[in-house]
C-alpha cells in the first residue's frame, strides 16, 4: 500500500477556512479597487533642433528607462532654456 492509498479524515471546516485565507475564492471577503495613479518627472534636460525632437529624445528616453510609452499630450511644460 503507498502513501496515497488510503483515505485521510480531513476538518472540512478548518480546510475551508484556509482555502478561503489563501486563495479567497469562497465569500470572497475581499474588495476590488482600481485607482488611477499619475507619477510626475523634471528637469529632463536633453539637446534639441526643435521642441518635436525634444519631445521625441523624452519618449525614447522614458522608454528605454523605465518601458513607459509617452504621448505628446503627456510632456508638458516645455521651456527652452
């Protein structure tokens, strides 16, 4: 006879209750929450012929980085100094 071979008396009760603990999908106990988060950077300073390859040395930098995909609408302030 192996291991598995005979019957285990299981606490049905206390193995619902961890279930729930570890895997939460009885009662499900727990809320859901999204959120919108906004993370802001300066002082990216980088040479350029135009504000357009300003904008575009930006996104290829914070991509290269950090794997973030800018848009246009997303760099803001631009100063020429």
């Amino acid at each position: 006879m192996g291991k598995g071979d005979r019957y285990r008396k299981v606490n049905q009760d206390k193995f619902n209750q961890n279930f729930d603990r570890i895997f939460n999908k009885r009662g499900n106990k727990m809320k859901e929450y999204t959120s919108t988060i906004t993370v802001t950077w300066s002082l990216n300073n980088h040479e350029a012929s135009s504000e357009e390859e300003y904008r575009d040395r930006v996104k290829d930098q914070f991509y290269e980085e950090y794997g973030i995909t800018l848009s246009d609408d997303e760099i803001k302030d631009v100063e020429e100094l």
